[in-house]
C-alpha cells in the first residue's frame, strides 16, 4: 500500500493564524552574499514561491533584492512570494529585538515592505532573553503601527518542547512554526506530537542530511530498487510527512529537479513512497543530529 499525498507546487498550509506558508521553501543558507540575488530570481523562475533567510546568512539584504527583481519582471504581486528571516542569538533581549527590526527594516523594506515571517534562530540564549524578545515580536505584529518593521507572522527554529512550554505560558501570540532539522535519522516523533497538539507547524531543514547519509547503505539500496534518486526519496519522505520542506542547493540543476520531487498543480501524478521504503525510513528512535556541530539546539538547558 503506497503512502500518498495531493500535494502539488503550488500547496499552501494553513498557520494558526489563518495566514498560509508555501510548502516548499528555498533555503539560502550558506549562499553568499553577491550569488544571493541571481539565486533568489532563479529559484522564482522555477517555481518557487517562498524563500527563507536569516540576519546569521548575511544574505537577507540581497534575497529581498531578488524577490523584487522577479516581481518587477514578472508581474509577481508581492502578496504571493513568501519571506522568512531569522534574529539571531545576539538580537534576543528587549533592546536587541527592537535593533533588530530596525535593521532587518534597513535590509529588506525598500525591496519588499514587509517581512513574512520572522523567527528567533535558536533558543541558546537564556529563558530572560527569549521572553523579552517574543515580546518585542508580538508587540510588532499585534501593533503594526509601533514596528519598524511590518511582520505577518512569528515563529521560532530549533527549539525544544521545554523551551515552547516556557513561551507558551507567556505567550499573547503563539509561534505559527518551529523550524527544525528533520529527516529520517532525525523525526523528532515527541517533539513534533506536540508541536501538532499546539498547532504549530514544524518546517524541516537539512532534509537531505546536508549530504552526510546520501552514502548510507540503505538509502543506497532503496535508491537501487526504487530506481528513485535517493535525494527524491528523501524529499518525498519529508514531504509525505507534513512538513514544510526547506531545499537547499549550490547546484542550479538541483534548483528545479529538487521541486520536481511534487507535482504541478495540473499533473495527474501524486507524490508517493511505497509501503517498504516508507517502513526503511521510519526511525522513530533515530536521533541522529548532523548540524549544530551534532550538538541538539532543542535541547539546550532551560536556565
């Protein structure tokens, strides 16, 4: 029995706030700053609809100049281009978080207006410096008028269920996502359960491992009698999920063929994985973390 879903390019989800995110996000970490908005403008032309950044890739700045190149050429209303950012550790704290806005505005607002979406980047910080700067972000967004900066939507990335306990019970404005590294050898099954029973969406990074297990002899061997490329299995996996999926490539072949893992909005194919790969790739005990130095950020201590 065939594991399947309709999802197709186009797919929005729907965040707790009734706002909806793209479901396949191009990622720029680690693309650099001068390739950042030909990169941008590309991923556009192929389809992508929703771009994801950070104040820590020192590329925001030219992904907001990208976004407005292909609008102006294409006709693209800005309204239909997603753009997320992160602050970093340094940018938490109540003062900090109010700096922060005003340079993320000096970065993107001349080029797109207003940011999506804005994360806090980690939670390797302190309880203190966490709070007060989801305060400043739910400030910004339930008074748009005091904000430098026009924000839609707040989230956080690579934190822990004990660090969204201690949010939650603060919180005017929930997170709408926890961005977080997700794949195979990394499911985060307790994690996203809660995630799920909050309604906040869990968006997934370095789904292809960073290319640290595209050797794995399994994966190899489903690659083999798939005929699938182990990329695609891996992306179909992360898809078939329920995350949000962030791609990342220096390759720009890799650009389209990785979005080719879903179908047009028109295709009469669905996005599937067959009963004996899907059950190869479930590892719910698997906590295998390949960033952050394999060090967990979710599970930084609570101070």
């Amino acid at each position: 029995m065939p594991h399947t879903s309709s999802i197709n390019q186009e797919t929005k989800y729907k965040l707790n706030n009734g706002l909806e995110i793209p479901v396949a996000g191009f990622g720029l970490y680690l693309i650099p700053a001068e390739e950042t908005e030909e990169r941008v403008y590309q991923a556009l032309k192929a389809g992508y609809r929703h771009i994801d950044s950070a104040v820590g890739y020192r590329n925001q700045k030219q992904a907001a100049a990208g976004i407005k190149k292909f609008s102006k050429e294409t006709g693209t209303p800005r309204e239909s281009i997603w753009f997320t950012t992160k602050l970093t550790g340094q940018q938490q704290g109540l003062e900090e978080t109010k700096q922060a806005l005003k340079d993320v505005a000096s970065d993107v607002k001349e080029s797109i207006g207003y940011v999506d979406l804005i994360l806090l980047h980690s939670p390797k910080t302190s309880s203190q410096k966490r709070l007060e700067a989801w305060k400043v972000l739910e400030e910004a967004v339930l008074n748009p008028e005091s904000s430098p900066l026009t924000i839609k939507s707040i989230g956080v990335s690579n934190f822990g269920k004990a660090h969204l306990v201690q949010l939650l019970a603060k919180a005017k404005v929930k997170p709408v996502l926890n961005q977080l590294e997700l794949h195979p050898w990394l499911p985060r099954v307790e994690l996203r359960e809660y995630l799920k029973k909050h309604e906040i969406l869990a968006e997934a990074y370095s789904p292809l491992t960073q290319g640290a297990k595209l050797e794995d002899p399994e994966l190899l061997s489903l690659e083999a009698e798939s005929g699938l490329p182990k990329a695609q299995l891996l992306l179909r996996w992360s898809y078939l999920q329920g995350f949000v999926v962030l791609v990342k490539t220096n390759n720009p072949k890799r650009v389209v063929s990785n979005l080719e893992v879903l179908p047009k909005k028109n295709d009469d194919w669905k996005i599937s994985l067959d009963d004996k790969i899907w059950k190869a790739l479930d590892k719910p005990e698997s906590n295998d973390v390949i960033t952050w130095g394999h060090n967990d950020p979710t599970l930084f201590p609570i101070d």
